[in-house]
C-alpha cells in the first residue's frame, strides 16, 4: 500500500508538475490563471446552488428529496463512469512513463493502483466543482442537521470511486481483448467510436426524458421512482450515501465504505489478471517497411510555404495521436452527428417526430427581429462550444514538449509559427462552427424558408467569432506553457475554457429561451444593428489579432 | 566558421554556466566540444543555436549574428540534437519534407538529397513509416538527414553517435570528414575520447563554464607530455569529473 501511494504521488508530481520554463519571470501567471479560473467559477458554483436550493423546494413539497438525491448521484455517477472510461485508457495505457514503469519492481496492482488514483484526482473536480454546490444548495434548503453535512463530504470524496472503479475494469478489459492491436493509433479509432456510442447513448436517453414532460409532474415522479430504484443497484454506494445524507442513518457511511472496498477489491483482482497483458507493448507502433515509390517521392518532396507546411505538420500532429483526437477534434467536428444521430435513428423505426421541431422553430420566428435575436444566440452557443471545448489552441505550444527547442532553432520567424498554429487551430474550430453553420443555413433557407441575409450574416458572425476566441485561446496558451508533462493528456489542459464556455452557453440558453432582444433597449433597425455588430467585431478581431503576435512572438524569445 | 566572443550565461544571480568563453570554430576543421556532465557545453551549444541567449557577448555563425540576425544565422547550420525523439507522429519523409520547407530547400534538391542518405543510412525503406516506429539509431539518423537538408557551411552535432550502428557511425564521420575537407566547418561534443582522438582537427575542453584547452590534438598532446592517452589528459584538465 505505501508503495501504491508513494508512486501515485511521483506520478501526480509529474503529471501536474510548476511546468515553470522562464526563470526570470515575475509574475506567477499559474496564480492569476487559477484566481481568474476560481473568478470565473463563482456564477457557475452559484447556479449550481441555487438550482440545489430549488429542487429541494421543488421535490420536499412533492415527498421526493430521497429520490432527487439519488437521481443526482446516479447521474453523477455515470458521467464520472462514461468520461472515466478515457480517462483511464489513458492513464493506464497511452502515458508516457508506461515503459519506465514496466521494468521496476512493481507488481500490476500498485501500478493500476497508483494510475487510479491519479484518475480519480481528475474526477474530483466534477465532484468539488458540481456535485459540492448542488448538495450544499440541497441542504442549505432543507436546513439539514449535522449529519447531512458529513453525508455531504462523504459523498464527495467517495462518490467517484466506484464508477471509476468500474470505467478502470471495462478500460482494462478492452485493451486486453484487444491484444492484437497493441499500439495508440488503433486506440484513435476505438476511442473516437466509443465517444460517440456514449454520446448517442446520452442523447437516447434524453430524447426519452423530453417526451415524459407530456404528462403530470406526479406521473413523471412516479416513473422516476421506477426508474431509480431499478437501476440504482448499478452503483450500489450511493442508496447507503442517500441513507446517509436523508435518512441520517450512521450505519450506512459504514455499508458504503464496505461497497467501495469492495469494488476496490475487486478491480485490483481484475489488474492482477488482465492488466500487463494489455500494458506490455503498448507504446510499439507498427511500420510496413515498403520503400516509397518515385511517384510517392515526387508527391511528398513538393516544395510548399513554410506557414502551410507548418500548419499541416500541426493538424497531422493532432489528428494521429489519440490524446489530442479526443481533446481537440471529435466534439469539435462529431458534434452534429451526435446531436443529429437519434433523430435520424427514431426516424428510420418510425417513432421519430420527422424534424417537427424545425418547423415548430420557423412558424414560431415571424420577424425579422425574433430570428435574428434567435440566429444571435444559436451562433454564439455553437461558436463558443466548438471553440472554447477544444484544445487545439490553447495546448499550441505545450504540445511541443521538451522539443519546443526545435521552434527556437528552425529559421522560421516566430510569427509565423504562431501563424501556422492558430491556422491549425482556425481549421478545426472553423470547420466545427463556421462550416457546420453555413450547411445549417442552406438546409434551412432551402427547407424551411429562412430569408437569404441569414447566411452570410451567420458566416461573418460565425467566423469573426471563431477567430477572436481562437486567438484568446492562443494567448491563454502562451502565457504559461507547459513543456515538461508525463503525458499528452499533461498538455492540454483547459480548466478555464471549460468555465469560460459553461457561463457563456447558460447566458446563450437563458437568451434563447427568454428570447432576449438588443432592440428592446437599442432602438435601431435590425439591418443597422448587423452591419454594425458585424463591424465591432471585426474590429475587435483584427486587435486581438495584433496583441496576440505581439505578446506571442516577445513571450517565445523570452523562453 | 563560428566565432564565440566574450559569452557569459547566468541562470539566476550565481550560478554562471558559462563564464566569459571566446573561441572559434575554424572552416577546414572538425572541432571537438568535450567536457564532463554540467561543464556547460549543452547551454553553450543551445546559445550557439539560438535556444538561450547569451547574457555578455555575442556569437557569429559565418558573418550573421545569432541574436541580432537569428533567421539568417539559422539557416547557416544544421543541428542534431541528442535527442532525437521529436516529430514522432510524422513518417520519416514527412519530417524531412517539413524541414526542407522550413529551410526553403526546393522539391528537385531535396528529393535528390533524401534518396542520396536514405541510401547511404540505410533508412530508404523506413521512411515511409512514422518515426514513432523507428529504433532510436533511425530516429537519429532521419533527425541527421533533416540537420542536412539543406547542406549547411556550420554542422553542429550533439553527440551524434549515440545509437547509430557501426556503419551509421562510420559512414557520419566519412561525412563530417568530407564536410570538413570541402572547407567547411564542423563542431560536435562527445564523451567517447576515442573518437574525438580519430575524428578531430581541434578540441576545446570546458570545465566549470571555462574553457580549459583549445588547439589541435598535437598541440594538446605536447602541453602534456608526461601523459601516455587523452583519457588520462582529459582527467588532468577536468578534475574528478564532478562539475554538476
């Protein structure tokens, strides 16, 4: 056990490590990046626990407090489960330090268990930053007792190491069933299939929650009582957490620290048998060895622009290494075929609405004004969560690792690295925002009669934009890159993009229900307002742009 | 040719890495950079090729200015690294292509030049693959052919046989002999004293941030005559070897 936690420790040590690169600094940028991120979290902490307090309220005059707080657990649990999943692939597995740690003297299960407990150091911050709020919010409305409280803390310490636990044991499985294909790029793939399955899976479920809200609040409790109590027993920990919080039972903190031994019993069973087997030989890739033919030579020794060249270096640097494929490429560009698959699956069984919701939108939009204010808050959501969730900017020079030296050595001016850079990055979050905006646009001008001016309204905006968060992103990267990390996953690291993003979708979601309008305050024709809008936010862009060259290119000649 | 004049590097306010260096890298010359771990010769090469910059003074690589001209005086070398795990998710000639657009080599030369010293390291079938798969002597041998792409007068190597086979070694020192011998210019460190004894015109000995001995073999040999090898020279002039 010592062993386990001393290398769990040199593990976390090296996987959060100061990342310090310029001595001479003054500033600690990580301190003003952590306050602004502490900053930037509040109104979220804050929401959350409001809606804590409310849906106490909401379910105490309905007799349901145990059932919402067993809801929640549960939810909580299975996102912890479905994002443990690649977050274990990827600490057991695809890190760096895999080989080094083969060859010591360690046996498979302090191994796993050091790696687990990294994993699960990550996923406190769901607990903390979510969980936290919601049930202080919950008992701050219910005015509960001591109890409650250390139920509380309990629940968040304990809470995410059963799905964990499990996220490890199916990780585990796969990768030893898959001894055949023993290297990362396989992984690309599998990967990149199993976000998406769980993303259907989420939004499956979700299609089927919006349809209970056709009948009575008393019905829909009712069923989720069902519900609940039938699946619950998948994560048998949190009915003792519940028991704990709501039903002030002392006996249970006892059941549910059995339950996660248990279940961590189990999985360093299961590490014991599965885990070197799928571990050993992980980081070998396979090559074909087939000399290239003249045709091939003639293709790939073309001369091209430096800042192209550079730029596809970058997007080919992405898109084979599975670490940075799942940060900052399958949200971004599958965002559409999530959202779009159950729709296309309900309607091939025929239960689906046939895209009723579309013309439910249009017939509702009969103004210029409602569609535009609608357009606003659709292309801001869509832009900033393909933008701001992806890590391709923000990771730019922390993916360069301890060969960032090399960009200090090429005779490339150092604008135009950070150039090519932001390009790689602009393609992605383009093609994610812009392009999948613009193919929206002509759907719905075609189908649905939308007016013409909405389409290169939508790109100019889209893209305007797109291309001030990216630099933003770029200049967040830049102020304290980390070059020495563990893993690929050590690189990117997008903390406050993620809070940045959640506060910007609620005001985009609060908008788009509230409808809220510029003109009720601003009275101007909403032609003028585009044009205008369009113009600030060129303008806006084009400053941004400047700065982020010249703090780019002084901050790389200070490393 | 590459002239250090009066270079002094600091990290924080007492430890000087190097202190005060003014030496040369004569054309015509292999040049041998040896000192023993934490002597100062990795900060002095990283100054050299403009990954740090120098505290006091300057230094030229031909007639541009690593700190007052760095594109031009990058494109005037070729460096191998001692690591040569970089690039890795790039196959070999996609590596080597990046590096002739990175130094505007055109497609006609550069194509010659990779099937040239594909052949002669005996990587033309592997440079398809990624370099992810390569052995560590291939991954040094494709970061040697992307140093050279561009056939530069300055070739500067770190330890570049560390990991090469027999013939790679053998054939990289035929090239460096061959630089060399066209009047141009080679500087490379190395710990293995047998091969700086075969390989160099000249060496330069650092220690302790200080340059110790500069001059030819023959030179060095006479300043100490009562030592019978460079080991035992070397020791003489290093001390115990514990500079970190």
């Amino acid at each position: 056990m010592g062993k386990t936690i001393r290398l769990a420790s040199v593990l976390l040590k090296c996987s959060l490590g100061s990342g310090k690169t310029d001595e001479t600094h003054k500033i600690d940028a990580k301190k003003i990046l952590n306050l602004l991120m502490l900053i930037l979290l509040i109104p979220v902490i804050v929401i959350l626990f409001r809606t804590g307090v409310g849906a106490q309220e909401l379910f105490s005059a309905l007799e349901g407090e145990e059932l919402i707080l067993r809801a929640l657990l549960f939810l909580a649990s299975l996102i912890i489960f479905v994002v443990g999943i690649f977050s274990c692939i990827n600490t057991f597995y695809l890190s760096s330090n895999l080989d080094c740690l083969l060859v010591m003297p360690f046996t498979s299960a302090q191994i796993t268990g050091a790696k687990f407990i990294v994993a699960a150091f990550y996923e406190y911050y769901i607990s903390i930053a979510v969980i936290g709020p919601l049930l202080i919010g919950f008992g701050y409305g219910e005015g509960a007792g001591l109890l409650y409280w250390i139920g509380t803390v309990l629940t968040m310490i304990l809470l995410p190491l059963l799905p964990l636990a499990y996220s490890a044991i199916i990780a585990m499985i796969i990768m030893r069933v898959l001894g055949g294909a023993k290297n990362k790029q396989r992984m690309t793939a599998l990967g990149a299939f199993g976000l998406i399955f769980a993303s259907i899976a989420y939004s499956v479920i979700g299609t089927s929650f919006r349809n209970l809200k056709q009948v009575q609040l008393e019905q829909v409790l009712d069923h989720m009582i069902q519900m609940v109590k039938n699946i619950t027993w998948i994560f048998p920990d949190v009915p003792f957490l519940v028991n704990i919080m709501h039903g002030q039972d002392v006996l249970s903190i006892v059941f549910a620290l059995v339950t996660i031994i248990a279940a961590m019993v189990v999985f360093l069973g299961v590490a014991k048998i599965v885990y070197l087997a799928g571990a050993i030989g992980m980081q070998e890739t396979s090559a074909s060895h087939k000399e290239l033919s003249a045709e091939q030579m003639e293709k790939y020794s073309r001369q091209r622009g430096i800042v192209a060249s550079y730029t596809r270096k970058e997007l080919k640097t992405v898109f084979r290494t599975p670490t940075y494929y799942i940060s900052c490429l399958i949200i971004t560009l599958g965002w559409p075929v999530i959202l779009l698959l159950p729709q296309v699956i309900e309607n091939a069984i025929g239960t689906g609405n046939k895209m009723e919701w579309v013309g439910a939108i249009t017939n509702h939009i009969t103004e210029p004004e409602t569609l535009f204010v609608m357009l606003f808050w659709v292309i801001l959501l869509v832009n900033s969560f393909c933008t701001l969730l992806n890590g391709m900017a923000p990771s730019a020079i922390s993916r360069e690792g301890q060969s960032f030296f090399i960009m200090k050595q090429l005779p490339v001016s150092y604008k135009n690295q950070l150039k090519a850079k932001r390009n790689a990055a602009l393609v992605i979050c383009g093609t994610g925002g812009v392009l999948y905006m613009a193919l929206a646009d002509v759907y719905f001008i075609v189908a649905k009669d939308l007016p013409l001016w909405t389409m290169p309204m939508t790109i100019l905006v889209s893209a305007c934009i797109v291309f001030i968060m990216v630099d933003l992103q770029m200049i967040v990267g830049l102020i304290k890159p980390r070059l020495e990390w563990d893993s690929e996953a050590d690189a990117i690291k997008m903390r406050a993009a993620f809070i940045l993003f959640i506060i910007i979708a609620l005001f985009s979601f609060m908008g788009l229900v509230l409808e809220w309008n510029p003109f009720d305050f601003i009275e101007i024709s909403p032609w003028v307002f585009i044009g205008g809008f369009c113009l600030v936010l060129i303008v806006i862009a084009v400053i941004i742009d400047r700065c982020f060259y010249l703090y780019g290119v002084k901050k790389l000649e200070k490393m | 040719m590459i002239t250090i004049n009066q270079v002094t590097k600091k990290f924080g306010k007492d430890k000087i890495a190097v202190n005060n260096t003014t030496w040369t890298v004569p054309d015509g010359a292999i040049t041998g950079f040896i000192g023993p771990n934490g002597a100062g010769k990795s900060t002095t090469l990283k100054m050299v090729t403009g990954v740090l910059k120098p505290d006091e003074g300057s230094i030229q690589i031909n007639d541009a200015d690593i700190t007052k001209n760095p594109l031009k005086a990058k494109m005037q070398f070729g460096f191998v690294s001692d690591t040569p795990d970089n690039f890795l998710h790039l196959t070999g000639m996609e590596y080597l292509n990046f590096m002739g657009d990175a130094y505007k080599v055109p497609g006609k030369v550069r194509k010659e030049f990779i099937e040239s010293y594909g052949k002669r390291f005996g990587i033309e079938k592997s440079l398809g693959d990624k370099i992810l798969s390569y052995s560590h002597g291939m991954r040094q041998k494709v970061m040697i052919m992307g140093a050279l792409i561009h056939s530069p007068s300055v070739w500067i190597l770190d330890e570049p046989m560390t990991g090469l086979d027999p013939q790679a070694s053998h054939e990289l020192k035929l090239m460096m002999k061959e630089h060399a011998a066209s009047g141009k210019s080679v500087l490379f460190s190395t710990h293995v004293l047998e091969v700086a004894e075969k390989l160099c015109d000249n060496v330069v000995i650092i220690r302790k941030g200080e340059i110790k001995f500069l001059g030819s073999l023959d030179e060095l040999k006479a300043k100490f005559p009562a030592e019978t090898s460079l080991e035992n020279i070397f020791l003489e002039l290093t001390g115990d070897g514990k500079d970190n």
